[in-house]
C-alpha cells in the first residue's frame, strides 16, 4: 500500500500511533488533559520564576532564581491544573456569544443597545454558567471526540483508499472513529458520575444514630 508516496511501513505506524493515542484520548482523555495543561503550566512557572529571580540579582544561576524558578514551577502546575475548567467554560461561552452575534445579522441599534451585542452577552452568561457546571462531562465528551477523529484517521490510514471488501474505507473508517467516540464519552461519562456522587457522599454529614433511652427502673 503507498499512502501519499510514503513507505507503507511508515504509514502503518503512523496509523498505529494515531489509533493508540486515539484510544487514549477516548477513554482517558480527562486525565491526560489535565497532565498536560499542568505540565505546560509548570514549565511557563518556573522559566517565569526563574526569570524574575535572576533579574532581582546578579548572576542567573543564583540560588534565589532556582528557588523562585521551582516556586512558579509549582505555582503554575496548580494553576494550570485548576484554570482548565475555567478556560474550557469560557471559551464555549465566547463561542456561543461569536454564533449569536453573527446570526442577528445587521445591528438594531448603537453600542450597548445593539441587540447582537445584549444577545452575545446573555448568550455568553448562560452558556459559561452551564459548561462550567457540567465541564467535567464536557471534557470527556470534547476529548472522546478527538480520539474518535484520530482512532478514524489512523483506520484510514491502515485500510488506505479504496474498497477493500466491497465497503469504501472511509466509510469503515467513519464507523470505526463515531464507535470510539460514543464509547469513550459513555465511559468518560460514568466515571465523572461516579466521582461526583463519591465527593457528594463523602461532603455529606454523618447521621450519628441517637443513643437508646435508659432502661426503666426495676420495680420495687
């Protein structure tokens, strides 16, 4: 098989990755966003740490600089790791908002009293307000469909163009990266239900059953 001039030994492999980490993003997509951003959030901290201490003294390789480079590094990774809720629920709401303004067509006033501009902004509240309650859910599911789209890539990749077995590859293809995606937003799906009602339990106070009454004296 010979996939855009490529050597097909290169494109099975480059067809093996994208199912693997395809497979990965489906089922395990919230987990390794999560790692990533704070990874990325650590390393920003600690050069922007470690910039900082090295311009309050001479010399860049001071113990300050190092100190303050792993103090950011740390700060960063919690932010980053906190922060990608918050990030995800606004930029739906700024989409939402984007969708809203372009479909009220010509404006119907001035600056604040365009009504495109009051339907963004209303667009904008309600929609970050919901995606930030259920943004656990909504990574799941964005992260199942990125793994279906690659799970479905690397498919192609491996069955190449054509009809083998009388069905158009892309067609199997499809199949195969939409199966991927519903079963990895399900599964993604139950676990985010799991750990809510398992954080709902353990928030929830004890009912300390109350003591039995005294028995009664003996009669006389």
């Amino acid at each position: 098989m010979a996939f855009l001039d490529l050597d097909p030994s290169v494109v099975w492999a480059i067809a093996g990755a994208l199912v693997v980490v395809g497979l990965a993003f489906a089922f395990f997509g919230r987990r390794i966003l999560k790692s990533l951003m704070a990874i990325i959030g650590a390393v920003l901290g600690g050069i922007i740490g470690y910039l900082a201490g090295a311009a309050l003294v001479s010399g860049g390789g001071s113990l300050l600089a190092i100190g303050l480079g792993l103090v950011g590094a740390f700060i960063g990774f919690i932010l980053f790791w906190k922060l990608i809720k918050i990030g995800f629920a606004l930029a739906l709401g700024v989409l939402a908002a984007a969708l809203v303004f372009i479909a009220f067509g010509a404006p119907s006033g001035t600056g604040a009293g365009d009504s495109r501009v009051i339907g963004a902004i209303v667009a904008f509240i309600v929609v970050f307000a919901i995606a930030y309650y259920f943004i656990e859910e909504l990574i799941g599911i964005i992260t199942a469909l990125i793994g279906g789209i690659l799970v479905g890539a690397g498919a192609y990749l491996f069955l190449g163009p054509g009809a083998p077995g009388g069905v158009q590859s892309w067609i199997v293809a499809v199949g195969a990266g939409a199966a991927m995606f519903f079963a990895g937003a399900f599964v993604q799906t139950l676990k985010v239900r799991r750990e809510k009602r398992a954080k709902a339990a353990m928030a929830a106070p004890r009912v300390v059953a109350s003591p039995p009454p005294p028995p009664p004296p003996p009669p006389r």
